[in-house]
C-alpha cells in the first residue's frame, strides 16, 4: 500500500534529503550538483526509474510506504526514511551502495548517503 500525499511536513521528520528538497522547492529552487563535491553523484546521474508502486522488502506487517526510493547502483527499489522501516537506507548500508534517486512523480533528486548530500 502506497500513501501518497505530497507535502505533508511528517514526512520531512525522519527523511533529511526529503527535507531538504522541498526547502529548496519551496524557495523555488533545484538542488544544484556540484561535481566537485561529490564524486559518487558524479558517478551515479539521474535517470528514468519509473514509477515503482511497491517496496521490494515491504512485508504485509509493516507500516504503510510513504514514498519510494530507486538505488542507482542496483535498481532496488525501497520505502523511504519516512516509512517506518526505512528499507531504503537499510539497502544503502547492507549494500554500501551510495546513491539513491527519488522514485516520486515530479522528482528526480539523488541523495548520497556517505556525503549526505542532494543532487
């Protein structure tokens, strides 16, 4: 089951690059990449992921996606920080793979997670 409700400010709580893009959003801008800051974006640039309806690790017990995240590195498609089992970060650490893009209609931001930076 996916929620889908843009905007709410519970969202951002947990979800820093989540946070952070609708910040810039709501000031009217775009995460700016800056190659020299971070070689995994570099590395990693956005592409079309789709749009995915469901999270590959989601069990019936668990609490209800929020939003979904596509890894970059492999295609694993998990929920996001804002979903309480977070299986999109969890992905990023078991994996160590770096970045993840936004899998929401409308965006196409990435967060690196070893330098915790938008792109």
């Amino acid at each position: 089951m996916l929620r889908r409700h843009r905007g709410d400010p519970d969202d951002e709580r947990h979800d820093k690059p989540l946070r952070l893009f609708r910040q810039l959003a709501r000031s009217g801008q775009l995460p700016v990449y800056q190659p020299e800051l971070c070689g995994h974006l570099n590395e990693a640039p956005a592409r079309d992921v789709d749009h995915p309806t469901t999270c590959e690790d989601h069990l019936p017990t668990d609490e209800p996606v929020v939003h979904l995240r596509v890894c970059l590195t492999c295609g694993h498609v998990g929920c996001c920080d804002s979903s309480v089992p977070r299986h999109a970060t969890k992905h990023a650490h078991a994996t160590s793979h770096p970045v993840i893009q936004s899998a929401e209609v409308g965006e196409s931001w990435r967060w690196c997670y070893p330098d915790e930076l938008l792109g």
